[in-house]
C-alpha cells in the first residue's frame, strides 16, 4: 500500500497542474453524482481561515444542537460526527477526500442531520474536496502566512480561502436576480428580541410543514427577494432579525471577523446576507468598512463590548447581553463571536445563544489542560507563528512562573520558512525550550531541529528527537506556579516519521509522566 502512494506522489510531481486539477475535479463531480449531492438536502456551513477552524467548528455545532431539534452533524481536524454521536477523526486530514465526504454527507442525510458544519481548508478546497457541497454559509476567522510552499505564494493560499465564499456568490440571489415569491416558496423572518427566552421555530421540522416546494421532493426555505431584503435593512439597530436558514441553493450568508487585516477580501465576495464581527477595544482596526459600499444586502455588525479576561475565561456584552465562556484567551472570544454570527443567522435570539455558549467546554487539545496544580500544564494544537503568538500573549497575563515549551515543526515542503519564526517567538515569551519531533515525515530531524534553534536566542534550550522524552524532561523542570505548554500536535493521534505511523497522543503520554513523577516523589 505504501508502495503504491509513493508511485503516486511521484507521478504527480512530474504532471502538469491543470492535468491534476481535472483529476481533483472530476473526481469530486463523480463524488457528488455517485452521493446524489447531499450536501444540498441541509443546511451547509463552511468554516475557514488559518488558524481557530476547529474551535469554531465544534462551538457552532453545540450551540445548534443545543437549541435545534434536527440533528447537527459535523467534520473537523479532531473530529466528526455523522448523527450518531462523535468519533475522532483518524485520517490525518480535516476534509476528508472527494468520495469520503459525500459518502460522510449522505449518512447525515440518512441519520436525519438537518445542519452540518464543515471546518474548510485551502489545501482541500485547492482539491475540489469541498466541490459540490452546496455550502449557505461561509465563517472567516482570520488569515496568516501558511502552506505557502505548497501553494507557491501568500496570495494563492489566500485565494484557496477565498473558494468557499466563491462558490457561496454563485448562490447568491443577487447574481442569480432570483424572483422567490415566483417560486411559490415564503421566507420568514423572527425579530430576535434580547428578552427572548422561547425557542425560535426554526427546526427542520417546523419549517418543512411551511416551506415544501412542489416537484421538487423537498423542503427549501430562501432567503428573500431583494425587496425583502431592503425593508429587513430598516429593522431597529437594537434588535437582529433572525434569519430561519433552511437548506438551498439559491441563498447566502458571509460571516467575517471584521479585525483582520484580510476582511476586505473576504466581504468583496458577493453574498446576500453578511455579518461582520468586531471586539470595540481593539487599539487598531485593520480593516473598516467604507461607507454604503455592501448597500445591496442585508449587513449586519457583532461587536464584543466591555471585555473581560481572565484564567478562567471571558466575559463581555453583545447589544446589552452579558456573554460567559470558559474558553481562554482573546483569540477564543472571536471563535465565539462567529459562533454567534452563525447562530443568529439560523434563528436563535442572543439569550439562546448565551445559554447554549456558557455550557461549552472546549475542545480535545485546544488549550486543554492536563493539570493545574502545583504547576499546569497544557496542550494545544498551536503550530504556526500566528498561533504561537495568539496562545503566548493570551496566557502571559495569568502565569507568572517560569514558561517551559515543548514543540518541533513539521517535515516535508511544509513551511520551512516558519521554523526559525517559531523559535523567535519562543525565545521571547518562554524561559526553557525543550525542541522535538512533531511529524518529521520523510524529512531530516535534526535538520528541522537547527532551523527552529535559527530563531532561539539567550535561552536554555534542550533538543531532544524523541518526544516522550522531552515531554519528560519539561515536566521534571517545572516546580510550583510554572508553565509547560506542549504544542504543535492537540489530540492527534499519531506521529509520522519515515514513512511509518507512530500510536501517539501528547495528552495520554503527558499524564502518564506526571502520574510517574507523583509516584517517585
């Protein structure tokens, strides 16, 4: 079988790209006709950006189930669920292949999922994997430099991004000059009042008894005709109209993080709906929207007000209601912002989603902890510089012991580049640097190793291959009130090195050292 992918991998380096991008999409149109395109029988939602995919992904699935009756169903880098509960993702890639994920899709169909949330990325778009899917809603958190090897440059990677908002244009009712009422089919639009504590009727089941389009064997809700659109513009600045998303293909919603610096971008797609969302204290805005520029759909502002942070999570206010999570970090407090977005765009109230929000506990290997006391320690999936600096300045203002890191950098053409970044970064918030293998692949270790160590200055700094053993070695150097942040991996659950797959897991294997170190002291 090896043998075989590695055929693969060589024959596919000497072939001409557009030889490779028929393959990508022909497979995934064989994919979608094979499936019958499910994707288009439920409510689709494409998360994307480069880093806080997964955590949006899994906050936006609870805070659905929590107030939906339908099932919703899910697919991210730690796992997915398919309606019949949660099973980690084994495959090493967020999005499965072009077969796999319709045939994923068309079992949520047949377990009655009515939502599904699908965490995007560039290489799997790149791929035609997210071909067909039918997404009406794409979420953008943020943007910064990775994969940049495999995409050629900063601006293809982006442009990879931008495909799930391409492909939500070409449903946009704009472009399409769609004439719903024609269509015998009726939108209903719910004022989401802040003081709102029933549910919102906006399960599939609800709204199939309403909506059913005849001949075409089921249930479509659209967004409205672009008369409805502009009296839904005139609604109270106090209030968010809650929009009931049902599953269709002539309807959209963008969801960006307004404080990126690539918002614009990202709102240049065309959309019927779009919700931008924003933290007020923020000392810079990257981005700010030009006046009367998106007059044509429906545009509507989350902004986080009076933001609290602590070692216990955040806190803040959106229109008047007080917002709870236990998540750590401003980095999180935007997850949720898009959460919330999203939500209010399928007809939840601020109250719901309050509720629904507070009782989310995170997810496997984001910043999770393995132990609090005497020291902590905590693993987390951060791997890029972007992340690395997010994580660092998020927990600086709660852990003033000493800092001790343990992380390597992947093999391959993986962004090479990033490694002496990662150690720059390191050098400058963490006291002790423990280097290691992350997936060195097929690649040297030692030679990933001195590229990371490029970027490390006046600090103690151990490298040590095997990670069991460094993951060992910090937690021996830590004494009470100290820090050990294992990162780079999360909840995988293995680790690939010259050609073979190691059984691995940072969190199973950082309990048992300190399980060991309890035991002998």
């Amino acid at each position: 079988m090896q043998l075989k992918l590695d055929l693969f991998m060589n024959i596919r380096k000497i072939l001409p790209k557009k030889i490779i991008n028929s393959y990508h999409f022909s497979t995934a149109m064989l994919a979608g006709l094979y499936y019958g395109f499910p994707g288009h029988k439920m409510s689709m939602i494409g998360v994307t950006g480069t880093n806080g995919k997964t955590t949006t992904v899994h906050i936006i699935a609870h805070i659905l189930q929590n107030m939906q009756s339908s099932k919703i169903g899910h697919i991210s880098t730690v796992s997915w669920n398919l309606g019949k509960g949660e099973v980690v993702n084994n495959l090493r890639m967020t999005m499965p292949g072009r077969f796999k994920m319709q045939k994923f899709l068309r079992n949520m169909r047949r377990n009655n999922c009515g939502f599904c949330v699908v965490e995007t990325t560039s290489e799997g778009m790149a791929q035609y994997r997210g071909f067909g899917l039918g997404f009406n809603v794409g979420v953008f958190t943020n943007l910064s430099p990775e994969h940049v090897e495999s995409h050629g440059s900063f601006l293809e990677y982006k442009k990879a991004k931008g495909k799930l908002f391409k492909s939500l244009g070409r449903n946009c009712a704009k472009q399409q000059n769609t004439n719903f009422s024609a269509c015998g089919t009726r939108l209903r639009f719910r004022p989401a009042t802040q003081d709102s504590s029933e549910p919102a009727r906006s399960d599939a089941s609800s709204l199939n008894k309403t909506s059913r389009v005849r001949g075409l064997g089921r249930s479509l809700l659209f967004f409205p005709a672009r008369s409805s659109l502009a009296c839904l513009k005139q609604s109270s600045a106090e209030k968010f109209d809650s929009v009931v998303l049902n599953h269709s293909n002539s309807n959209s919603v963008s969801i960006i993080n307004l404080d990126d610096k690539h918002a614009g971008y990202f709102l240049s797609f065309p959309s019927d709906v779009k919700y931008v969302y924003a933290i007020d204290n923020r000392a810079s805005k990257p981005y700010r929207i030009p006046e009367n520029k998106y007059r044509d759909c429906v545009f509507k502002k989350v902004i986080a007000r009076e933001l609290k942070l602590d070692q216990h999570g955040a806190e803040f206010k959106i229109r008047g209601v007080k917002f709870q999570t236990s998540l750590l970090g401003e980095f999180n407090v935007y997850n949720a912002l898009a959460g919330i977005c999203t939500a209010l765009c399928c007809g939840m109230s601020l109250i719901q989603i309050k509720k629904a929000l507070k009782s989310f506990k995170g997810v496997a290997g984001r910043l999770e902890f393995i132990q609090k006391k005497p020291f902590s320690v905590i693993v987390d999936y951060a791997h890029t510089p972007d992340s690395f600096l997010k994580l660092f300045k998020s927990l600086k203002p709660f852990f003033k012991g000493k800092w001790i890191v343990v992380f390597g950098s992947a093999g391959g053409v993986r962004d090479k580049a990033k490694r002496p970044k990662l150690g720059k970064i390191a050098s400058k918030y963490c006291d002790y640097i423990v280097l290691t293998n992350e997936d060195p692949y097929d690649s040297c270790p030692m030679e990933i190793l001195g590229d990371i160590e490029k970027g490390i200055s006046n600090k103690k700094l151990f490298k040590i291959l095997n990670r069991k053993i460094a993951i060992k070695k910090a937690i021996k150097l830590a004494k009470k009130d100290d820090l050990v942040l294992i990162l780079g991996k999360g909840s995988e659950s293995c680790i690939k090195m010259n050609k073979k797959i190691i059984p691995w897991d940072d969190r199973v294997v950082a309990s048992k050292e300190l399980e060991d170190l309890k035991n002998c002291g």
